[in-house]
C-alpha cells in the first residue's frame, strides 16, 4: 500500500477513534445531568424554591419528589435512593447498608425548621404549653384540646412529637393523621377546638390556592416543658426564635448523600448551602445556617447638605 494511503487510513482511524471517545464522553456527561432528590415533604416549598433558581444558573436538572419520613427512610433501606432531605440523620442502625458498602454519608445542614401548632382563627387562646400536647399524646384528657391533626401517618412531625412525649405507639382516637400539610390546613380552618401540626414552612410559604384557608388559622406560640431551657415563656416559630433556638420545636434540615462520590448531588447541597441557597432560606422565613455578612462603611464626618 502506497504511503500516502497508509496516511489517510491512518488518520480517519484516528478520527474516528477520537469522534468515538467524544461520544462515550457526551452520552457520560449527559447520564449523570440529572439528580433526584426525596425531599420531607413539611419541608417541600423552601426546596421547591432552590431548585427554581439552580435551574436558572445552571443547567443540570435536580428532580424532587415529595413523600414522607417514613417513605424516605424504607427507600434508603432498599438501597433504593442515596439522596434526601429530611429533618434528622440517619442513626447507626439506619446507615449500616451504606457503611457496610465503605461509604462515609456527605451530610450538610442547610436550614433551621420547625413544627408548627396552628388553631382555628376563633379559638380564644394564642398560645400553648408543649406540656398539654405531651399529655394529650400520651391519652391524658386536656380541656384546650379537643385533638391532635397531624399531616401523615408517617411523617417527620409525629415522629419528633412522640418522641417528646416518649409514646412509642399514638392510640388515642383523638389523634388522627390526613394526607397532606395542606390537608391539615383546610381541616383546622375549618374545625375550632382542634390542633393541627405542620412544617413551620407550609406557613411561611402557603399555596396560592391555600390562601383563604390560611387566613382562617393562626399559628400559636408555645412555652417549653419546665424541665427544658426557656421555660417560662411563649414562642411563636419566628425566623429570629429558630435561629436562636428559643422556639420549643425547632428542628434542623439536612441534604443527606449517600451516593459514594462527588456528583451532582454534592454539587446541588452546595449551592443550597452556599451565599443564594442561604439567602433563599432567609427570604422563606426558616433560619438560615450561615448569614452572608454585609460591610458597613462608617463615615467619621457627615458632610451637611
């Protein structure tokens, strides 16, 4: 074969070759643009929110998908997602599938949240002892409480409340569970003499169409058990309350990675962690983890006009 031919044979072999390997790369790249992300849902409007303005910067795609605690916590059992955003850490038990695949869980706190007690608009009191509703859980009989609505059987806020009032199984009737925050929303507005329980982020950040059935329920502030710092006075789930951790319901928020490796969901829990995700936390009402510091110019002379 002439050397010129040899050439030319060579070249497009290389070409191709090359065309090739920018391909694999491509279809690669393109296979890891997308993420999912299971998310508590009491905590799924601030997150909704991140995701809007990522997308706006960027443009991998982070899917989110709204479900329970429980949910989250049996998908992470069956191995069948590794990354999530819940309202505590997994314990030891909950995370041995992943330490005993070697892999060490990227966790990053991304706000301060809270559980919610709202009462119908008409209700005379604004306020509530945590003491009453641990009572209440636990089957005692409480004048100022006809029930307890919670959002899901499964869900983050029974699990922090139960907990609180060290019940392992709620058996009171008066104690019921609907499908959704705004479920519980709709209901206490339009029952009196009920409690509802709720992410402090169904508030701050209502539903359009959920409006009118916000106006007709009030969040109430609550007082602490007395063996528990900040006894003696009420709290309601303000921005300032949360973050200095005076509100008797507080709670942090987690990104949980369980993937093994840095990818696009690192890459998400970053920007959330980071100056616009902290600033989108502010704007929400939750309390933000980190607080981007503004300089302040102090003149020593004032020049009058």
């Amino acid at each position: 074969m002439p050397k010129y031919l040899r050439f030319l044979f060579f070249f497009f072999a290389f070409i191709i070759a090359i065309f090739f390997i920018d391909s694999c790369a491509d279809k690669k790249a393109k296979g890891n643009d997308t993420v999912t992300f299971y998310v508590d849902e009491t905590v799924m409007p601030i997150m909704e929110d991140q995701v809007s303005v990522f997308h706006s910067q960027r443009p991998e795609k982070v899917n989110l998908v709204s479900t329970t605690e429980g949910a989250i916590l049996d998908l992470l059992k069956k191995d069948s997602t590794q990354l999530v955003v819940m309202s505590r850490t997994l314990t030891k038990g909950e995370e041995r599938i992943f330490a005993d695949k070697g892999i060490t869980p990227r966790i990053t706190q991304i706000a301060i949240d809270g559980i919610a007690l709202i009462a119908n608009k008409k209700a005379k009191d604004s306020v509530i002892d945590l003491q009453d509703v641990i009572d209440f859980m636990n089957g005692k009989p409480v004048a100022s409480i006809k029930g307890l609505v919670f959002d899901n059987a499964n869900s983050s806020t029974i699990d922090v409340l139960s907990k609180k009032a060290s019940v392992a199984k709620v058996d009171n009737k008066n104690i019921f569970a609907l499908k959704s925050n705004n479920d519980v929303i709709k209901y206490i507005s339009e029952n009196d003499g009920y409690i509802g329980v709720i992410g402090v982020n169904w508030m701050t950040q209502p539903m359009p169409d959920m409006l009118n059935s916000t106006t007709n329920v009030k969040v109430l502030a609550v007082k602490n058990v007395k063996s528990e710092p900040n006894s003696s006075e009420y709290y309601k789930p303000s921005q300032s309350n949360l973050a200095e951790g005076l509100y008797p319901l507080s709670r942090k928020i987690y990104m949980l990675n369980y993937e093994g490796a840095v990818g696009l969901g690192m890459g998400f829990a970053t920007f959330v962690a980071g100056d616009v995700g902290q600033r989108i936390v502010l704007k929400s009402g939750l309390a933000p983890v980190r607080l981007a510091l503004r300089e302040v110019k102090v003149r020593k002379d004032v020049e009058n006009k």
